[in-house]
C-alpha cells in the first residue's frame, strides 16, 4: 500500500509538470508594481498557457531597456529561449550609450526576481518522498 501511494504521488507530480509555466507578466511603463527589483508578495504568477495565453510557454522572460525614451522592465511568458544577455544600446538623438538585458529562466515565478527561489511543491516532494518511499 505504502508503495500504491508513492507511485500515485510521484505520478501526480509529473503530471502537474507537463502543466504551462506560470510567470510575472507585466509592464513597468504601465504599471508601478512592476520595478526592475521584485519585491511584491501579494502578485503571483500567471499561467502561460491556456486559449489567451502563449502557445508551448516553457520560458519566462525579464527584460530591461529603454522602452519609448525611458527604462523600463518587461515581465512575460515566451516559447522560445531568449538566453540570458546584455547588449549596448546607442540612439541618435542620444549621447548617452545604454544596455538592454533579457534574463531567461524556466521555472515557475523565475523572472520575479534574480535571487534563487525553491519551490515549495518540491520541498514538500522530497519531504513527502522521504515518508512514503523510504
């Protein structure tokens, strides 16, 4: 019986894998809560998937630049990795040089902030593991 119950577990947590990402969507340019340091508690994640959503999220993306003549940061979901990087960025109007980054992670909640989070479902994986299976 003790076995049953750590299969069913096990696959349970498999299946709630396979799910969409869910990420911090937002815009600083349009929302305040949305700074460059994360710092919000009361903001969870969306899922990425779904009807309105984007198709095969299995990335979250945080960005940094200059978005219409002001620093800005992006928060969204992307199927594709975009690597983590920065770039210099110069405009003609400007002497100033600036840099835009984009952070690519693949966690759930990975691009609220860039101090490494644990999940608490795998904390209590590995406590639930080490009652049922051992």
């Amino acid at each position: 019986m003790k076995y049953l119950i750590c299969f069913i577990f096990i696959f349970g947590i498999f299946i709630n894998i396979s799910n969409s990402i869910n990420c911090f969507v937002c815009d600083s340019k349009e929302d305040e809560h949305c700074p460059e340091t994360w710092t919000r508690k009361d903001i969870l994640p969306i899922e990425c998937g779904g009807p309105d959503g984007v198709q095969d999220a299995r990335f979250c993306i945080k960005t940094i630049a200059v978005f219409g003549g002001a620093v800005a940061t992006k928060r969204f979901c992307s199927s594709r990795d975009m690597d983590n990087q920065c770039i210099e960025v110069k405009y003609p109007q400007d002497e100033k040089m600036y840099y835009s980054c984009t952070y690519t992670c693949s966690h759930d909640g990975c691009n609220g902030t860039s101090h490494l989070n644990i999940s608490a479902i795998f904390v209590l994986f590995f406590i639930l593991i080490q009652f049922f299976c051992v």
